[in-house]
C-alpha cells in the first residue's frame, strides 16, 4: 500500500461535529497545485462555480458547466487528499430534482469529491431530499445566490425585512429536515445569520454574512489578493498575492534579458 492510500481524508461527520465547538475555515479551489497547498490547513475545500469568474475571467458565474466543474474538480481532487472537497453544481444543472440527481450521480462517478453544493430557494428542497436518498451529502446554499445575478439586477445582501429574515430561517430549518449536512450562507446581516445558524443543527458555513457563524469560506483569488478589480466588504486580504506574483515576473524577465538567468548551475 502506498504512503498516499493511508492518507484520511476528513469526513462529513468530522464537519458536523465541530458545530458549536470550533469554527469550520473553507476556501475555494479550482487546480491541483492551490488543491495541494490548501490541503490539510483549511476543514473543506470547495470546487466553486466562481472558477468561471475568478479562473476564466467572466463576469459572473453562469457560464460554468458540469462538464467544466467536473474537470476542476478532478484537478483539486488530485491536488488535495486530507480536506473534504465539495464540487458545486453549475447553472442549470439542478433545475428539477431528476436532473439534479443525474448531475450529482456525474460528480460523485467521475471525480472523488464527498459532497455537492447547491444554490437553493424552497423549490430546490425535494432536490436536497432526492440526492440524500441516494447517497449523495449535500451543502445547500441560500442567502445571496450568485446564480441568480441576472434575474436580480445584481449581488443584493438578503434578509434585510422581517419577513425575508423570518422565510431564510424557515427555508434552513427545512433545508435540515430535509438531509443536508450543511448551509452556506451568503450576503446576509450578521444578526441574520447568527439567528439562521442559531435555529439549526447542522454546520452554517458564511460568507459576507458575519463571525456569528460556523465557520467562513473566502474565494482563493479573494483572500489573497490575486483579485485585483475590487475587493467586497466582507474580504479580508490575507496576501498582495498579485503584487507579489508582478514582482517575481519582473524580476525573472529582468534577468532573462540581462543575462542573469540561468546561471552556470542553472544550466546542464
Ligand atoms: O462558487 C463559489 O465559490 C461560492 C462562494 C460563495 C464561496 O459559492
């Protein structure tokens, strides 16, 4: 047996159980060499739908594909062996609850990840309850749905009335009831949220949605500045990675072009 066979990777039930004893830390990944770096430190990785903004550079989320999640997928997958990895289901793909059964059966057939994500309303429960019947875990996302930019008018923070507040609560405590393991929720209040993460069980993962959850997840590119254009509110920066990254360039063409590099040692 090799080295890299006895490697655990964490479970669903390692997640659930750090609800209310240690917040649960997530990133986004979508190749290997980010998957191989991230591994281990962070509880989940996730495979999101963003890769089509922050990888291929389009404007919003839409364009992505189950083929084009399942080639990163499987790219992370070889990348990561300790974190969960979660693969989030692209536009389209769960429209109905057989359809999202069929995509999840893809994912869960043609790459190693443990569980699927995906953007849901009260239309989406029978989805979640189909796909745990059959095996699949599911993380089901609600609050602000990038899937939804378009019909919109943009990235709105969600839960701003009493009666959206009190719809997001009854909509989580459903979301449980039916199955899932976990919530990510998105561009809510803080009150908000800490009230959704208080009124269930499972594990609320959040992202612009404050600290009075279980755990946060920030896209990569975000988190580590590689993301230039803007930066939300609710970023925090960890890294000039794209200043860093311009001056190593830099500093390699410098020495290309003046004969710098490579060097006798460099050279066979
Ligand atoms: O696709 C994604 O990366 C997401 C973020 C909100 C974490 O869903």
């Amino acid at each position: 047996m090799s080295m890299r066979s006895v490697i655990k990777s964490t479970t669903i039930t390692q997640i659930l159980k750090k609800k209310g004893v240690e917040k649960i830390t997530m990133l986004t990944a979508y190749d290997a060499l980010m998957a191989r770096i991230f591994d281990g430190e962070v509880d989940i990785i996730l495979v999101g739908d963003s890769l089509q903004m922050s990888f291929f550079g389009e404007q919003d989320t839409l364009g992505s594909t189950l083929d084009s999640m399942i080639y990163h997928t499987k790219a992370v997958c070889n990348g990561a062996k300790r974190s969960l990895i979660i693969c989030d289901m692209p536009f389209g793909s769960t429209i109905t609850p057989q359809l999202a059964l069929d995509s999840a059966i893809r994912v869960y057939r043609e790459t190693k990840a443990q569980a699927i994500k995906l953007e849901v309303g009260f239309e989406g429960l029978k989805s979640i309850e189909i796909l745990v019947q059959n095996g699949i875990a599911v993380m089901a996302h609600i609050g602000l749905k990038p899937q939804f930019v378009r019909s919109e008018g943009g990235y709105k923070v969600q839960g701003k009335t009493q009666e959206s507040m009190e719809s997001l609560i009854a909509l989580a405590q459903k979301i449980e009831q039916n199955g899932a393991f976990s919530i990510l929720l998105e561009g809510v209040k803080a009150e908000v949220a800490e009230q959704i993460a208080r009124s269930v069980k499972i594990p609320v993962i959040g992202i612009g949605a404050g600290a009075e959850v279980d755990g946060q997840v920030l896209v990569w590119s975000d988190a580590f500045g590689f993301f230039e254009e803007f930066k939300p509110k609710f970023v925090r920066q960890y890294l000039k990675g794209a200043e860093l990254l311009r001056q190593g360039v830099r500093q390699y063409v410098q020495e290309v072009k003046n004969g710098d590099f490579p060097n006798q040692h460099e050279s066979y």
